[in-house]
C-alpha cells in the first residue's frame, strides 16, 4: 500500500512511516496542505491520514473542497476529543478518524479496517483461486498447505491480488511499492517480482510476464 501522511509534527511523522514501512508499506511525508496537494497531482495513494491543524490552513476544509473528487480514503488525525470536531471531520468526506495520542497498532488497525470496507470486504483474506491470501498475517494457505510471505512479498502480491487479472506495468509496481524519497530502479523491480514468482509457484500462483507491457498474476484453477 501506498500513504500519504500529511503531518506538520515531524517526529510524529517520521515514528508513523517507520511503523508502516516495516510492513512494507511506501509513505510519502507532506508538512502542509499545499505540499499535500502537490503530492496529490503527481501520486496515486490507497490511505491518506491527515492532521487536522496544519500551518497552512485545516485539514477538515482541505478534505471538503476535495472530497467530491479525491475518492482515496482518509483517516483524520486529531488532537481534539469533542464529538463535534470528530462528527465534523466524518461529515465532510472522512471515512475514519484517530485521536492523538494514538498507539500505533490501532492506527495500524484502523488503516486495514478502512482498507477492507474500501475493497468491499470485512475480512483480511482475498481469495486468489484455490488460495487464501491473509494479508494481516502475510500468508497464503491451500488445502493443508501454508506459506509464510516476507513483508514486502506481501505488499507485491497484494498490489496484484487487487488487480487479478489485468497487466501491471513496472512503474506501476514501482508507484504502489515505493515513496518518492526512495531511488529504485525498474530492474528492481524485476528482481522482487522473480522472487515473488518462486515462493508462490508451489502454491499454484503464477505471475505472468507480458512482454513489452509487465505482468499480471494467474490463480491456476482449481486443480
């Protein structure tokens, strides 16, 4: 999954991303609403969490001039505990909402429960065939057989499990996987999407290589 955490509270910020990135996840950092903007014209994100006093303005007003066509979920940040502030920031476009001080692993949550509702799911799981791909514990089971997927496998094959079926292009793959503060190269990504390919050939997963375009992944029947 792809963040953008618009924060003006740096340590703050910084103990966030390096929270989400140890479960792969990419997080791009913007201090303001204009660079929160600016991150908004050049990216495609899955989650934005936004702070609601910023130095340049307020994130509920930045969330309500966008929301008719940002359709990227949000979850606000706030330091106010009045259920009139949270009322306020869920009738203007916010799909959930934290009060800080939050714990990290109810923010962690939180993202995965908005995540699912977005994808039509209450579950964890998302079903590639004959597997069951669990992506809070990062496994995949078939039958009576189990795979453990390291964290970044597992946000490589999620990207894909969220597309069955269509072609993904390397800087696709690039865009979801990585922050722009993170130098990659396409044949990076070749080498993550190798990898990936041989831990999940035995379960019966294949990821295809359509060349000239990228690749998209193959559930392999029912057999």
């Amino acid at each position: 999954m792809r963040y953008l955490l618009v924060e003006d509270n740096i340590e703050l910020a910084e103990a966030v991303t390096k929270r989400l990135a140890l479960d792969g996840h990419a997080v791009d950092h913007a201090t303001t609403l204009t660079g929160a903007e600016d991150c908004l014209a050049g990216a495609t994100y899955d989650l934005i969490l936004l702070d609601v006093m910023l130095p340049d303005g307020d994130g509920r007003d930045f969330l309500a001039r966008n929301r008719a066509h940002l359709e990227t979920p949000v979850i606000v940040l706030t330091a106010r505990s009045q259920v009139s502030d949270r009322v306020g920031a869920l009738d203007q476009g916010a799909d959930d909402y934290i009060t800080k001080p939050f714990d990290f692993s109810e923010l962690e949550a939180r993202c995965r429960a908005v995540l699912r509702r977005r994808g039509g799911t209450a579950r964890n799981e998302i079903a590639l065939g004959p597997v069951s791909f669990d992506l809070l514990a990062g496994t995949l089971r078939r039958g009576d057989d189990t795979l453990e997927l390291r964290s970044r496998e597992i946000r490589l094959l999620e990207v894909f499990a969220r597309s069955p079926g269509q072609i993904l292009s390397k800087s696709h793959l690039m865009d979801r996987l990585f922050s722009y503060d993170t130098t990659v190269t396409e044949n990076a990504i070749e080498v993550y999407v190798g990898r990936l390919r041989r831990r999940i050939d035995p379960m019966g997963l294949r990821i295809e290589t359509v060349r000239g375009q990228g690749y998209r992944i193959e559930t392999g029947g029912n057999d």
